[in-house]
C-alpha cells in the first residue's frame, strides 16, 4: 500500500474502555466509514484513506471527523447525501462549510 496524501478519520465513539457508547456510534458514524470506503473507491479516489476512530471529544457536535493532512474537523453530517457533499468538496478540493467544525 502506497501513502495515502490524506486521511479521513471518523469518530466511532470508542472510549479508553472500549465499547462503542457515545453520540457519533449512536448516529450511525460506523455505517458511514464503510460508505465512504465505497464511494472513493467508485470515484477513483485511492488516495484518500478513511478509518474509524475513537472519540474525538467534540460530541455535541457529532458525528464527527477530521481529515488530514488538512486539519479540517466536519460535523453534523447525518445521510449519505451529506458524505457525498464531503466528498464533492475534497474532490474538488475545497470546503463542505456547511459541516465545518471551527
Ligand atoms: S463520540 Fe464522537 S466526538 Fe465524541
């Protein structure tokens, strides 16, 4: 595997305990990484990585994600539709502001 020039990390809510308990898991966040691992693949974009992550601590405000190199955080995305406006911004490389988290 080559180096991805940017990852996508999505808060699955996992806690130093270990089980999946918070606002992000709770709004289907888990769900969203496997659909975005698909849509990237079917959009060519291979050079984007997306993992699953444990809280990001910004919950009122999940789900959440953060994508790097960038430092971009966005939340409050909730359907497919909006990943798709996410992944729209960072193929076009610019910025799905409606999520963004400052
Ligand atoms: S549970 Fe997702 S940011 Fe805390």
């Amino acid at each position: 595997m080559t180096k991805p020039e940017k990852h996508i990390f999505i808060c699955g809510s996992f806690r130093a305990s270990g089980e999946p308990q918070g606002v992000c898991a709770k709004k289907n966040s888990i769900s969203f990484v496997q659909y975005m691992q698909e849509e990237l693949a079917d959009r060519g974009m291979d050079s984007v990585l997306v993992s699953m992550t444990g809280c990001l601590n910004v919950c009122d405000r999940g789900p959440a994600m953060v994508i790097y190199p960038d430092g971009i955080w966005y939340g409050g995305f909730e359907s497919e539709e909006d990943l798709d406006t996410i992944m729209d911004a960072l193929e076009e490389n610019s910025i799905a502001e409606q999520f963004v988290i400052n």
